[in-house]
C-alpha cells in the first residue's frame, strides 16, 4: 500500500480540519502518511498573489469563513477567527520540517493549527511556538535552534518545490502513488485510493 | 421545508455532476428545488478575470480535469474533455430561464450539459440548443424565439443579480434559506439543511 503525503501550510484555513483528522484516518486504515509541511507564499506569489486568495477575493473569503465554521462545527473542532489572516506559517513549517520524523509531529502539527484558528495566537512568533512546544513536554531552545539551520530551511525550500512539481497548487493536499487530491472534502477520496493500490 | 435554489451556469464544469444529481435528489427527500440559471462571466470579469479561472490558473486547471473525470467516473456519468473551453452558455441560460417552470426543465439542463461535456457539442450555437430542445419532443423555434426576448434577457440578468446579492461567486451554488453552498461536494450539505430547517 502506497504512502499518503500530507502536504499542509499553517496559514491555510482548510488545512486545520484536514491535519485533525488525517492521522486517525490513516492509522484506522492502515494507511502509511508522511507530514510535508510547505509554503504556499512561492506558489501564489507565482499566480500573482501576494495575499492569501480568500483576501483578494473578499467574497469568496466571506464564504470559506463561513464554510470553516460549518465544517469545524460537524467535527466538533473548535473555531475562532484569528484577528489577523494569514499568519506567516515559515517559522512552524521550519519546525514542522525539523520534527517531521518524530512521534510527536502530528501532536505538534494539530496543536499549531490549534493556537493559529482557535486560540487567535501568533504563530509568527517563536515564543508561541517554543510554548507549543513546551507544552507537548518537548524542549523547545534546541528544536527551535534546529529550525533556523541551513540544512532546515533547504529542506523546507525542497518540500515547496517538490510540491509544486507534483502540481499542488493549495492547501491541504494529499498525493498518493502520484495522485493529486486537494482540499480537506477530499480526504476521503485520496484514503480510498491509497486502499484501492 | 424551504427551497433550494439550485444556481448553474452551462460553462462550469463542476455543474454537470452536480446538475446531473440535485433533482433526483431532492425528490427522494422531499426538498423542492428552483433551477436558476446565471451568468458567470460578469462575476469573474469584476474579480479581474476574462476568462475560466481554470484557464488563467492552468496548474488548478489541470486539477480540475482530473478530479472531473475521478467525480465522473463515481457517478457513471459520461465525460468527453471539450475541445473548446468554456463554451459560451448565454443561448441555453436564457433558454432555461424561459423554461425554468416548465417540468422538462431539469431534463433539458442535464441534456445541455452532457452536449458540452460528454458530446462535445458546441452549446453556444442555436442549433445545438434547439436540437437538444427537439430530442426532448419539444417544438424548439418558438421557444429560441422566446429566449431571444427582452422579457427573458432581464430575466437572466436578475438572476445574476441576486445571484451576486446572495454571496454566489462560482457554480455550481446552492441556496437554502439565505445559507450558501458552493461546489458539487457541498450539494449533501445543502440538502442536510433543507432537511434541518
């Protein structure tokens, strides 16, 4: 059975639902997933955005904020709407990058998206993040050191590539055997075709 | 129970499977459903577009395709990429809207689009309208006539209006109580609504 890529962005509203389930899903099928943290900044820069989209299109913004309540409330997920969106992801996703192997990454990845659409915190901030960390009873000081090492940020730049060679183009995406499933409503579909290889 | 308002443009691709479901659907669970033609073309020009977002983001594009013929292959439902996208829907928009209480009115949108995106028709021209028409055992002239009219032409175009009034910035949408939903994945949702309401 083939591996389920999780590719996610900690600014991205959707992503939040998707990274809370996904694990339990997989683990539940049987499925083997991998954490690729990546940038969605590069991708939509390259479209001509330098916003998140639900920003430049104020009305399609409108509705996904309503969408995410709809969502988060079926799952019972809690919701608030951060004062500031998005929230610049680079220092978690280096974290993300860093701690991918680990045990704990998906602990790490749910509790971000947590402090980010349900606590109103600034991910942006290594203070929030070493507090995160902390709080999952990790030490913070050497893994935020590891985040900031050369070897960290390449890995980073080499996820975001290797995701736009695999034609993601948004946030949550999931990649199996090739195949290319986007958004959180699509999780399903990406798990049936991880059990159907 | 309120009503769901069922908002398609022929040019989206995402219509078709959702078009192809909505008034089985809603028959089996006792939701009445309005068909209400719209135009995308003015939403998209106002957001900066002059074409199908799926032509001025040909990554997205290319997803799109895919997931369609996924999508399509669960519903066994024919699908034959156009060789021309999008095709001009204004003909057959207006023809909806001149039939849009009549009772073959569902059978007539669901033809439409399996033209476009099964047959590779070309819907913008009258004769392909008017031959779906005449499939349907429907005299088809008098009925182009009446599409042709100023009465129906503002009819389209109010529908377009309210269409922007509600929220709606893509099709297919769906409308249920002043609720929004767009996307032939958020159509189950739209229906739960009715149902809860």
């Amino acid at each position: 059975m083939p591996t389920l890529d999780v590719f996610f962005e900690f600014a991205s509203t959707y992503s939040y639902p998707a990274t809370s389930r996904v694990e339990a899903l997989c683990a539940e099928a049987g499925i083997a997933m991998r954490w690729r943290p990546f940038l969605l900044g590069p991708i939509f820069r390259d479209q001509g955005w330098n916003d998140s989209p639900f920003n430049v299109y104020p009305v399609k913004g409108q509705y996904m904020w309503r969408d995410m309540e709809r969502i988060c409330g079926k799952l019972d997920l809690p919701l608030q709407r951060p004062s500031q969106f998005p929230r610049n992801g680079l220092l978690a996703a280096r974290v993300a990058c860093a701690v991918a192997a680990e045990p704990w990454c998906g602990d790490f990845v749910r509790a971000m998206y947590r402090a980010n659409f349900a606590e109103d915190r600034d991910i942006a901030r290594p203070e929030v993040v070493g507090a995160v960390l902390e709080a999952l009873g990790q030490k913070s000081e050497p893994i935020l050191e590891r985040a900031g090492t050369q070897e960290t940020k390449d890995r980073l730049r080499l996820e975001t590539d290797e995701a736009v060679r695999l034609g993601v183009f948004g946030a949550p995406s999931f990649v199996v055997d090739g195949e290319l499933f986007w958004g959180n409503d699509r999780l399903e579909d990406a798990l049936a075709w991880a059990r159907r290889c």
